[in-house]
C-alpha cells in the first residue's frame, strides 16, 4: 500500500501497488483531487534513462519515505485491503487488531518503498 499527500492541491490519498510493478514496471498514479500524475517508479525507462523509484525521487529532493506501520490510519486503507493490513493502523476498530493478533502469518515485507509497509501471507 502506498499513501501519500499530493504537494500541489493537498489530498492525501492511498493506493494498492503490487511488489512487481514497484521493482520491475512503470508506475504513475493520478491524484484524486487536483488529477496531477505522480511517478512512483520507472524500472522501463518511459521517462528516463535510468531506472527510479519514489525512494530514489525523494531523496534527490532532501525527502524521507516512511515504510512504518506507526503512522497508518484505518480511513486511508483502501476497502480492498483492510482485511489485510486495517488491524495494523493506530485506530483499528477492535475486530480488525483481533485479527492481527489472531493471525501470526502475515509479516512486513522490509525494504519495500512506500508510506506503509505492505504486507503479505507466508
């Protein structure tokens, strides 16, 4: 998962990316608000010459990724995952961290690039 605030209108918005499209494809997502494309990564080469990724974008620019958990928050989890990670964020309604703590599969992924660590199943 990927979650992030668009610097040019301000909308925080999160999206499921896959671990393959991350490492080896292309990747733009468009913001929900002011509709501005953001490159996250570029392993084709569309819009380089170079491989990049949004860790290596940030850095040039001074910034930081955080791949916590510690700032993930319940309502920015996108429906479709928060039976996956959704007992992970600080205000997980009960349910959710009982499934967490019930299931001892699911681990972090480490090295990945994005707001929120994924996570996956063994």
């Amino acid at each position: 998962m990927l979650a992030f605030t668009c610097k040019k209108c301000g909308t925080r918005s999160s999206h499921a990316i896959s671990k393959q499209a991350y490492t080896s494809g292309t990747i733009l997502i468009t913001c929900p608000g002011c509709k501005n494309r953001h490159l996250i990564a570029d392993h084709l080469k569309i819009f380089s010459d170079k491989r990049i990724t949004l860790e290596e974008i940030l850095k040039a620019k001074g910034e930081d990724v955080s791949s916590s958990t510690e700032d993930l928050v319940f309502e920015e989890i996108p429906d479709k995952l928060k039976n996956i990670i959704g007992g992970y964020a600080k205000d997980a309604p009960e349910s959710y961290r009982k499934n967490v703590e019930n299931d001892g599969n699911l681990k972090h992924i480490e090295g990945e690039a994005s707001d929120q660590k994924d996570l996956k199943k063994d």
